[in-house]
C-alpha cells in the first residue's frame, strides 16, 4: 500500500502525543538558542553602527548572555528531541513485535524473514531522524521566520519581503525540490536493503546445502548483484546530498547578495540609513540555521518516510484471526468438526470434513501429503479461519472461546521443533515459565531425552548453538515433546512428532503417551502404522475428507 507523505507523517506524528510537553520545550529551547546564536552578530552590527537599542556596555552583556546560553539550550532542546525520539522507537518496536505475535503464523508463513528483520531494526531506527531532527526543527523554522521577517519590517517592507522569499526558498522549496527528485528512490533502497537481508539470512542457514551442490559461485554472483543494486540506489541518495548541499549554499550566497543589492538601492534612494542596510544584510546571513536544517531534510526524509511507510504497512497489516477477549474459558470435554471446508490461496485442502473428538481418546489420522492433516490441527488450534461449516470445543463454537484460554487448553508439536539459543532449560521453560527443575527432568525422562542432557558438560545449563545446530534432528523432536509433556494441556496435538526418533526411542515415546494420557485427549498425525499403533481409533484422510 503506497502513502503519501503528508498521511505518514501525520500517523508518525500522532504518536507524539503523551510526549507533548517534551516536544513543546524542544521547540521553545531550540527557538531560543537560535535567536540567542543569530542575535550575537546582530547585536554587535548594532553597537558598532551605533543602532543598538541600549547602551555598548549593556549590549555587550546581552551578547555575553546569548553566547552563554546558546550551548545549554541546544543542548536541552537537543536532549528533549532525543528523548521523544529514543521512546517513540521503543514504543514502535513494541507495537511491531505485537503486531507480528498478531499475525502469527498464518500472515507470516511466506514472508522474507530478512525483510521483516529490517524492519524491525533499520526501518524503525531511521525514523529517529523524524521524531529527533524533522518535527521540532520545522516549528523552529516557521517561528524563527516569524521574527526575523517582523524585524525586517521594521527597517523596511521590501527588505521584509525579500528575507521572506530567501527563507521561503532555502527552507520550503529547496527540500521539496529535491524530494520529489528523490520521489520512489527511498522506498527502493528500502525493499533492496530488505530483499539484500532476506537473501544473506537464506544463504546462511542453506550454506551446507550450497557447499555440498557446489553452488557457492553461483549465490555468490547473485548476492553481488543484490548488492551493487543496493549500491546504485545508494550512491543515488549521495548525489541528491551532494546536489541538496550545493543548491543550499547557491540559495544562501544569492539571498544574501540580492539582500544587499536590494538594501543598498534602497538606502542610495533615502528610505533607509546605509546604517541599516549593512543591518539588514547581517541579520539575513547569521539566521539561516533554522532553514538550513529543513533544506537538509530534502535528501534525507523519503528514506525516512519510505521506513515509515514500510512500519506503517505492517502495523496496518490485518491479522487471519483476530484475539477473542470473551467470558467463554471451558476446559476440554470434546470437540467436533461439522462440514468443514478450507482452502489456501483458493486451493481447497478441506472439503465439507466433519470429525468428532471425545475427551480421553488417542485419535490417530493418517493419509497422504496434502490430504489436510496438517491443516486439521491448525484449524484447532485456530491459527487460520474455516471458511464454511462450524468448529466447536467444548459445546462452544471456537471463535467464541478466550484466546488465551485456547491456547492453555492445548500443546500443539509439529516436525520440526524450533530451538532458541539460549540453555535446555530455558528453551524447555516455554512451555511452563514456572516450572520447576523437577518438573523439567520429569517431563524430560517421559521424552526419553534425560540421559542425554544429563551427558552434556553443563547438563540443563547447556547452551543450545543458534538454530539448534548444535543437537540432531531426533533430539530436537525430543525437546519439543518435553515442552508437551511439561505444559500438560488437556489436548494434544502430534503433527509426526517422532518421525526423526530411531524404533527404540519412538517405542518408548509412544509408551510415555499411553501410560501418562490419564484424561488426556491425544490427536496423532502420522505416516507409519506402528507409530498409530497406540490410537483409540484411527482416522484416514483422503482428498480432505475423512474415511474412518
């Protein structure tokens, strides 16, 4: 979705909202210090034209005053636009890591998971530029503007007008110029900066894969090519700089000049002193800070609105399944599915299934790949939407039922576990925060998996390496029925939990599941017969439809 940047900015800049008070003291800080920075060379012109307003000694103090204090106040308006800024980022950061918890699994199966990493990091920290640097500084401009046009006037109304117009070019027109120069190229580098992280991530977890095939060379060439064509959009946004910088300072030198032209011309026909007119050219050339912050923002914002729009694309993103806050918290008696169909991307997998589920009862199905066994266990744990017929647990239609009080009801393992990097401990503590160590290695003897953490150096404080690259596929799958059996949730489901497990550990797996169901109900999904060996009774799937 392409926004404009006036939409983007107005989001961004709601944001701000409880940092107010921050944001009015950067702006009224920030005005000072620049007037305090100007007014030093505008007050000594003064005194040495013999224009000052007050004495030589009281404006030498005043000088003194503005020289002292310009530093503080920069510093504090500085502080408090980096204060606004550094809090906005965590809140955004917060709202995007929300946000994707919101979306998953459903909208991010798919997605360039290098795209969303620079999202989550590059995208949102370039919008400190925004927050710290864009907003305030604007405000500063207009104000600043305000007064010294107002002082202008006072001396004359053509040199007013003259100011205004020099102003007007270095501060509006100078980086609207230039951003519609740069126009798409921000969100270009953007996607080629995501697309390059997507790739390098891709390439990394692959790279065995790669070596073995022989085809290192070729993802070399391709990463090279994804590279220069990051580095043609770069050096695309350098020649704007430089072009932005080169037109700042013609815009300068050419007000200041015209400023003096038109000072002098007007003081050679008496309407001013040339007193005055000396005046009015310092005044113009010492208060062009404000306008040369916004002239720098030309080259620099459609990056930032290009991360901005990419975050906002994000946050607007509307989930499969949205979080029930209801009063409806059963726990698992039954549960039954009625004429159920659902499709992928049009591509039906489901057609008018129905199933019904009874408390205590290890339910095996069986079928080919792709009949829907997968998806059934999905659609229960309702991490997509049926599209026709009705899904009920418990008596309650399933779109009725507290999230949270649906997730607790069930465990849902699939093949591949996903370890993180950190300790066996903490990587098993998912599935019960609160657990304590003897709850642990019990759950860890019924997956047949004690013997072997214990044979580690560090036992359950060893560090599992990123990916879990550092155990084997069997002790992965484990690991995960170890989170099963420590959560101990009235529904389970195994979506081929021991299809990496050698006979010896499966039999004893699958005897664990049998002697400590107790009133536990058990869905398995399996290839092998032996594995469905234990069901109470056996379903087979076939074209998305069951056949007991």
């Amino acid at each position: 979705m392409r926004r404009s940047p006036l939409s983007i900015c107005m989001r961004l800049i709601v944001l701000v909202k409880p940092l107010y008070a921050y944001m009015t003291a950067a702006i009224l800080l920030g005005l000072a210090g620049h007037l305090a920075a100007s007014f030093i060379a505008i007050l000594g012109t003064s005194a040495l034209l013999n224009l000052a307003p007050f004495s030589i000694s009281a404006t030498l103090i005043v000088m003194g005053i503005c020289a002292i204090v310009r530093g503080p106040l920069r510093y504090v308006e500085q502080a408090c636009n980096h204060t606004i800024a550094f809090r906005l980022l965590a809140l955004l950061r917060d709202k995007v890591f929300g946000k994707l918890r919101t979306l998953a699994p459903a909208k991010l199966e798919g997605k360039d998971k290098g795209n969303l990493i620079a999202i989550i990091t590059s995208d949102i920290e370039l919008l400190e530029v925004f927050y710290a640097h864009t907003i305030s500084p604007v405000m500063i401009a207009l104000f600043q503007v305000m007064i010294m046009v107002v002082l202008f006037f006072q001396i004359h109304p053509v040199l007013a007008l003259v100011a205004a117009a020099a102003y007007g070019l270095h501060g509006y027109v100078l980086p609207v110029f230039i951003s519609k120069r740069n126009q798409d190229a921000g969100i270009q580098m953007r996607n080629a900066s995501g697309d390059l992280s997507s790739f390098v991530l891709e390439t990394l977890r692959g790279m065995d894969d790669l070596m073995q095939y022989e085809q290192t060379e070729n993802v070399m060439q391709k990463l090279q090519n994804k590279a220069r064509c990051l580095e043609h959009h770069e050096k695309r946004q350098k020649n704007l700089l430089s072009t932005n910088n080169a037109l700042s300072q013609l815009i300068m030198l050419s007000g200041n000049l015209v400023m003096f032209v038109t000072a002098i011309l007007l003081a050679s026909q008496y309407q001013i002193a040339y007193r005055e007119a000396v005046l009015a050219f310092v005044m113009l050339s010492s208060s062009y800070g404000p306008t040369a912050a916004l002239a720098a923002l030309g080259s620099t914002l459609q990056n930032t609105f290009a991360a901005g729009e990419r975050v906002l694309n994000l946050l607007d993103e509307s989930p499969v399944t949205q979080t029930i806050h209801s009063d409806i918290r059963p726990d698992f008696e039954h549960a039954s599915l009625d004429q159920i169909s659902f499709s992928y991307d049009h591509q039906k997998v489901l057609d008018h299934f129905s199933m019904k589920i009874k408390k205590g009862e290890i339910l095996g199905i069986s079928g080919k790949s792709g009949s829907g066994k997968s998806t059934l266990l999905r659609l229960l744990m309702r991490f997509w939407e049926i599209d026709e017929g009705r899904l009920e647990v418990s008596s309650h239609d399933i779109n009725t039922i507290h999230s949270e009080s649906l997730q607790n009801m069930q465990s849902f393992m699939v093949q591949d576990t996903w370890l993180f990097h950190d300790t066996i401990e903490e990587n098993l503590r998912i599935a019960k925060a609160d657990a304590t160590q003897a709850e642990i290695e019990d759950a860890c003897r019924k997956a047949s998996i004690h013997d072997f953490i214990l044979s580690l150096p560090d036992g359950y404080k060893t560090k599992i390496a990123e990916l879990g690259a550092s155990v084997s596929g069997g002790e992965r799958q484990r690991l995960g029925l170890a989170r099963i059996f420590l959560k101990q949730s009235d529904l389970i489901l195994l979506d081929e939990p021991t299809s990496n497990l050698d006979s010896l550990n499966e039999a004893m797996i699958l005897k664990s599941l049998k002697e400590h169901q107790k009133d536990k109900t058990i869905i398995l999904v399996s290839h092998r017969p032996q594995t469905l060996k234990i069901a109470d009774q056996i379903l087979h799937m076939e074209n998305g439809r069951a056949c007991l």
